[in-house]
C-alpha cells in the first residue's frame, strides 16, 4: 500500500500525515510539517505560506526541495543561483561547490564509513545511525556526530593486576577500580549508588540512634511510655534496610575478600555489623535464649541495633567523600584533554580547506592555524610566521617567534600570525596526549591512605574471627548452663569490640581536622596521601618561572647612555613604541611606564624589523627598539656597550637597546623578579635537611643566575615535561621520597609522579589538579608549614592507631571471658558497644587537639 505524502507549506518538504507529530488546522483543512520550527514559523504567518505558489527549488547538497523566498540562504555560483535549506547547506556548498554539483554526488554517501562512529542529522538530531546515510525523516544526509568510543578497562591503584571492563571496587581491597585509559567523561554511576544510600541510611539511622541513646537516661519519657519490645522493634524496623540494603555493597565486598583470602576494612564492618544486627535481632525476638544476667529489668535483652545501622552509614559517607575526591583528580587530566582543539583545518590536495575532527588528521597533512586559535597537533611551520604562547609545555611566560622550519606543539597558543604546518605527529603521539597519559598513570599509582589500615586489619581481622570462634567453642564445651547461649553471648561480644568503628575514624578525623589548620594557613590539601608522606619529604624539586619568580617579565633595570635626558622621557619613548608591537617583552615596557604614570608618545610610521626589533618616528626623529642585530640594520655602533649587556643576562635577563637614528641612548633589561620570599623559604627547607632541585625550561644562563641567587646547587635548564617527570623518578629510585613544587601545565606530569605534589595558587588550574597541596598565597614558605602540618597530623594519627588497637587488644581477651574463672566477670554486648563507643569517642577528642597547633 502506497503511503499518500504531503507538502510541508513551509520548507516544501513531503511529510507523511500518519506519522508526522506536528500539524495545524487553518480555514478548514489540517497542514502538516517535517519539524517544530516549520510549525512555529506557521503560526506566525499563515497566510504567507497557504497562499505561496512559488517554484521549487533543489538544495544541492540534501536534495531537499526549498521555496526560494523561505530559503536560510542563496548562494551566486557562475551566474546560477542556489538555495539552501540551512546554514550548514550553505557552509558545505561553498567549501566545494563543484563537489555538490557533481552528477555522479549522492547526498547520502559524502561520508566515509567510521567504525564505532555515531551519524546524525543536522536537521533531526534525534536521528541517529552507526553509518553515513540518508536522513529518514527528510532525506538530508548524516554527519558524523562522535569519534569512535575507545573500550575502557578499569584497575586497581593498590592492585595492579585487578582488571575488568566496568567500574566496580577491587576484589582483593575493596576500594573503587579507576580507568586505565583516559576518558572524557566518567561513569559515576558508583557515587550517585553511593550518594542515594546515604542518604537513606542517614535518615533511618538517625531516630534509631536517638531512640538507643535515650534509653540510657534514667527515668526517660520513652521508656515510661513504650515497651522495651516495642523499642527494640522500631530500632529493628530501621536498622534492618540499613544494614542489609545500604550496607550491601559492603557485605559483598567483605565477602569477595574472604573468597580472595584478602581481608580487609570490608572484612570487618560487614562482620561487625552484621554480627551486631544477628545478635541483636535474636536478643528482640527469641529472647529466652539468653540467661538472666542479661535481661533488664523489663526482661528484654539490649539490641544494638544502632551500632550496626551508624556503622554503615559512616562508611556510606567515607566512601562517598573518597568517590567525590577521585572525581576531583581526574578534573585535571579532563582540563589537559580540553586544551586540544576539537577540530582542524585541513588543507587538500586541491589546495580547498576543510575542518574535520582532530582525531582524523594524519601525518603530513597540511592544516591552518589561524590567529587566536589553538594548535591542533604536533607540526612543522611550512608557510607563515607568528608568536605562540608555549607556556603550557614549557612553563615560560614570554611567547615563541615561529617561522618556516620551527617545530610547535598541540594544544599551545597561537597568537597574532597565521600559518601552515605539516602534521608531524598526531593523535596519542603528540606531545599533550602523552602529558595526559603521564598525569593519568601517575594518578593511579598512588596508594590510598587506608593501605595502612589493610595492611593490620590483614591480620587483625582473622585474629579476631579466629578469637570468636575459639570463644564460641570454650564455653560451648567448658562454660555453665545454658553453655550455648553464654557462648553465643561471647563470641559476639568479641565480635562487637571489635567493630572497626575507632580502627576507621583514626585516619579520616586527623586527616580532616589537618585539612582545616591548613586552609586557615593557606595550605589547601587536595590529596590525604600527601599530607601523610610530606613529612617524609627528602628532596624538593621545583620549577622556575611562577614558583620562584613572579612568573611574568618585568622591567628590572635600565641603564641611560646619553647625558641630557632623563629616565621618564626614554621610558616615554620605548613604550610610544612599543604600543604598537606585538613583541612579547612589549608589555613589560608598557607595564613599567603605567606603573610610574609615564604616557607613551604618539609615534607615527611604526615599523617591525622580524626578529630584531621595531621603529616608530617622533618629532621627525626615527626611534627604534630592539636586540643587538638591529645596530647592524641602522648603522649603530654599541661595542662599548656590550659588555654590560652581557653582564645582564649573566643575570637571567633579556636586553633591549634603544636608539635615537644611529645613537644608543638607553639599555632596558626585562627579566622575571624572584619572589621576596624564596630565597628565606629555600634556606629554611635546607636547614631541615631538605635537598632543593631547580628544573626549568628557560635557557641555562638565566637557570644558573636564578639559582646561584638562591643558593641552589641541582639546577638543570631547557627541560620539557617528559624531562621533569624523568627527573623525579630517577630520584624515586635513588630512595628518595621527592616533593615537587610548580604552577604551569608543563608541570603536572611531574606533579602527579612525585611523591608530594605542591601547586602554586598563583598558577593553573591543571597544575593545582594534580597536585595533593596547593599553596593559595603562591609561597614557598607554604611548604615549610605544610612539613610541620604534616609531622603533627601524622603523629596524631598513630595516637589514634593506639587508641583503636588498644581499645581492642583489652577488650577482646576480656569479652572472650578470660576473667570469669578467676572474678567471675563477663563483659555484656552493651559494655563491649561502650568500649567500642568510647574508643571512637577517644580518637575524635585526640584528633580534635591538632586545633591548637601553630604553624
């Protein structure tokens, strides 16, 4: 059966009225349309579009059928004029308008079939295909939508060899597996589980720990008014979906580490807890097991119902907090994937250009760069001439002159020309894709902060299995009547004392008390991790530029070589010309003229001299600017003058000479300042001990007259990214527990692979992403305090250690029963619930000191 169209009145296209979604009645007949816009536009005018007889038109590049005076735009090509349906028509069209108009073109196959690539219509975006094609809807043809998807595998930091094809947690530690590759956007389908059942667990924990504390106040309204059955099966009502429904990812945990024989902190809340529900539940309802010297007075046995439902709710809210921070990690690898363009302008072999995905650009491709625009793969400059801001590679404020023959790098800035490169190297070879593959591996290598607590509860959690299930046996065989209810008693109670409640709070209390004494100083700790192992710290490695220095080239001297005329009137002059450079050591002149409220003067007929300076004329007068190649362009003698220059830049400084016609009359030296504090920060670092590294990228001359100002001995100039990264790890093997301090995206690759990664506040949002500390003031004498912060959270930390271990190493011999022989002592679940209380009320108050440290 043939399908009866009809003519949308807007755009001309046919539309099928059975299936169409958008329709209108107007004097008496219904019309249909292909989309809502054309509805839209209907609506506002009908008339207009009833009454149109105009001829249709084909759009050449969808075939759609367009209504000249309703086209989105008409384009002249020889002496014939065509109509399109859409901009993006009209864009196509005059990249390669004979393509289009071809007779052997087939709107439907323009493109190349990508596997794993999704196609979509311009027009209809809820069309999609895995194939080029023809749009169902309205013949226009697809375009390509997304690259194809790369398969993610997921590890373990702790456990390498722990690998699967979705997110999950680590069968051996429990802890969340990340991405082996690097992705842009995460599957954080773990945090919102976990965020949901949180918050459910909280709210239903909440009145059960209410209710169980109130029933500890003598003479209470509760139990006056309600039964101690009747208590105990509201707690039980709560509790339950707690424990078994928000702590269930726990039990499976716990349980894959027994299977894996790899016990662990799951291993012991989910026996704790579900001990303390199991016990609890049966004192509520089979309470005749129990003997009489644990019954209260209303004859009902103590449930501790609280304890297992706070239990796993704490833990809900540690892990949500430890996905949340994970999350923020992995900002910094998605800010370095962002500073790649998503697309480039190809040129073909026809001499067209055509913007495609970055990702499809191959080696010795010819692409354009145009001013402003970020460059989208390693290359070679072909044809063209411009100034790139490399800083994100190298860390140097001062931008790069580029000419024929200069080699640039993806993901760097280019400035103010324009310019052809060859592809070079593309995809996961370029210099920035393997920056985030740096970043990413490095991220992953770091060891949580509950290694510690694993690496105990690894024997601590079968000791205390083994210490319940010897208790059960012993006064199931030796123990009084009812032997099996004192020995159900018992092993719980050994159980419960050891209900890692104090074990999990000893760390993340320290830890969180540390985080605040260090904001209130300007220490922001991203990374627990860091705050742990800086203590330890035996060597500091640290950039140049933004850490030492101010990160910005500044006028720091200028020499005058004429008498008669003052240092305002030369300042005057360099920054009239300047005004109209594009040099990067410009800004520093006109900076220090606005700074001492010197107006630059109207010069005329500015000119520049590539790669040697620039001229302007005043007053008549031809003024010019620049290095010691442009004496020879005006006939310029300044040999006596060489020798401060030099002396200068022994200094780490650049020169500029300023003539007036053939006269040198001043020197300007630009440089980028030390900062007032580095210099007393790197003194008091190595007076603890502390060796102190300088990698740079600048030149070795500038390097060395920075760190012999300093003091530093271990200086190394010209490096790349790859070189620190390098660097750091051969320390690493050398024994050395290594800090590294930056502020620039050429940083954090060594950021993520030291031990200690410290960011500058003043610096890039990447760099303080893959650090652990970050220092808001932008202060070296920041890491000074971050070592003392870190000495006494870490000394806080094994105190608690004690208090939770103590605590336990008491209370389970005695819970087990080793005093009923000789004083005829039992410790009841509730003492055993007390003691684990106390122990967690303990470790909070000791952390709770680190309050009154001074930094």
């Amino acid at each position: 059966m043939n399908k009866q169209f009809v003519k949308d009145p807007v755009c001309g296209m046919e539309v099928n009225p059975d299936e169409s979604k958008f329709k209108f009645p107007f004097e008496g007949e219904t019309y249909y349309f292909c989309s809502s816009d054309c509805r839209k536009k209907f609506l506002l005018s009908p008339r207009q579009y009833v009454q149109n007889s105009e001829q249709e038109e084909i759009d050449p590049v969808c075939h759609m059928k367009v209504l000249p005076s309703r086209a989105a735009g008409k384009v002249e090509y020889h002496s014939k004029t065509y109509y399109f349906c859409s901009d993006h028509c009209v864009h196509k069209f005059q990249e390669d308008p004979e393509k289009y108009l071809a007779k052997d073109y087939d709107p439907t196959t323009i493109h190349e079939h990508v596997e794993g690539a999704t196609y979509t219509c311009p027009m209809h975006p809820e069309v999609k295909e895995d194939h080029p094609g023809a749009c169902p809807d309205c013949g226009m043809a697809l375009e390509p939508e997304s690259i194809p998807t790369v398969k993610i595998q997921y590890t373990c930091p702790m456990h390498p060899e722990a690998v699967q094809d979705h997110p999950g947690s680590c069968p051996k530690c429990g802890m969340a597996l990340e991405p082996m590759q690097v992705v842009q956007e995460e599957d954080d389908s773990e945090l919102r589980y976990m965020s949901r059942h949180f918050w459910a667990s909280l709210v239903m924990s909440l009145p059960v720990l209410v209710v169980a504390m109130w029933e500890m106040i003598p003479g209470n309204i509760l139990s006056k008014t309600f039964s101690g059955f009747s208590l105990g099966l509201f707690q039980f009502f709560l509790a339950t979906p707690v424990v078994w429904w928000g702590g269930w990812e726990f039990f499976k945990r716990g349980w894959a580490s027994i299977k894996n024989k790899s016990p662990n902190m799951f291993t012991l809340i989910s026996i704790g807890t579900a001990a303390a529900w199991v016990y609890s539940t049966a004192a509520l309802f089979f309470p005749e097991i129990f003997p009489d010297g644990f019954r209260k007075e209303d004859g009902t046995i103590p449930v501790y119902f609280e304890a297992a439902a706070v239990i796993i709710t704490l833990v809900l809210m540690g892990q949500v907090l430890e996905l949340r921070a994970r999350k923020k990690t992995s900002e910094a690898i998605k800010s370095l994937m962002s500073l790649a363009p998503d697309t480039a302008i190809v040129i073909q072999e026809d001499g067209s250009e055509k913007e495609i995905p970055t990702l499809f650009v191959k080696p010795g491709d010819k692409v354009r760069v145009k001013p402003g625009a970020k460059i989208p793969v390693d290359g070679e400059v072909i044809e063209g001439k411009s100034v790139v801001d490399e800083s994100m590679l190298t860390g140097e404020p001062i931008p790069v002159e580029k000419k024929v023959g200069d080699k640039v790098s993806a993901g760097t800035l280019n400035q103010t020309g324009a310019f052809i490169l060859k592809a070079l190297r593309t995809g996961s070879d370029t210099m920035l894709a393997k920056i985030i593959d740096l970043v990413s591996k490095a991220a992953r290598s770091r060891a949580p902060m509950q290694k510690l607590a694993d690496t105990v509860s690894l024997y601590f959690v079968p000791a205390v299995v083994l210490s319940a299930i010897i208790t059960f046996i012993v006064w199931a065989i030796f123990g009084p009547q009812p032997a099996y209810a004192y020995a159900i008693v018992n092993a719980v109670a050994v159980l419960i004392i050891a209900c890692p409640c104090a074990l999990g709070l000893a760390t993340p209390m320290s830890i969180m008390v540390g985080t605040g004494i260090g904001a209130k100083h300007g220490i922001l700790i991203q990374d627990a991790e860091a705050l742990e192992t800086m203590s330890k710290v035996t060597d500091l490695v640290t950039d140049k530029t933004g850490t030492l220095t101010i990160g910005k080239p500044a006028l720091t001297a200028l020499i005058l070589l004429q008498e008669g005329i003052s240092r305002r009137e030369v300042l005057a002059i360099a920054a009239g010309i300047e005004l109209h450079s594009e040099h990067p050591l410009a800004e520093a002149i006109l900076e220090a003229a606005k700074k001492e409220q010197v107006s630059p003067l109207e010069t005329s007929d500015f000119h520049s001299v590539t790669g040697k300076g620039a001229q302007a004329t005043f007053n008549g007068v031809l003024y010019s600017i620049g290095n010691e190649k442009l004496a020879d362009v005006i006939g310029a003698d300044i040999s006596r003058f060489l020798q401060k220059a030099d002396d200068l830049r022994k200094e780490g400084a650049s020169v500029m000479f300023l003539y007036k016609a053939e006269t040198p009359i001043a020197i300007f030296s630009m440089s980028d300042p030390i900062k007032e504090d580095s210099f007393a920060a790197i003194k008091a670092l190595q007076k603890e001990g502390v060796e102190v590294h300088m990698l740079t990228g600048d030149n070795e001359v500038t390097a060395k007259a920075v760190a012999e100002k300093l003091g530093i001995q271990h200086v190394k100039a010209g490096v790349l990214p790859q070189d620190k990264h390098d660097y750091i790890l051969s320390l690493k093997k050398q024994g050395k527990i290594v800090a590294m301090a930056g502020d620039g995206i050429n940083d954090a690759p060594a950021l993520a692979i030291a031990d200690v990664g410290i960011a500058m506040g003043n610096g890039t949002d990447i760099a303080m992403e893959s650090a652990g500390i970050t220092l808001v003031k932008g202060s070296l004498m920041g890491i000074a305090r971050a070592r003392k912060l870190s000495e006494k959270v870490m000394r806080n930390i094994i105190e608690n250690l004690w208090f939770a271990f103590g605590y336990n190493a008491l209370g389970v011999p005695i819970a087990a029963g080793v005093l009923y022989p000789f004083f005829g002592i039992l410790l009841s679940p509730i003492i055993a619930a007390a003691a684990m209380s106390f122990s967690s009320v303990s470790v909070i108050s000791n952390s709770l000191r680190l309050r009154r440290v001074k930094l």
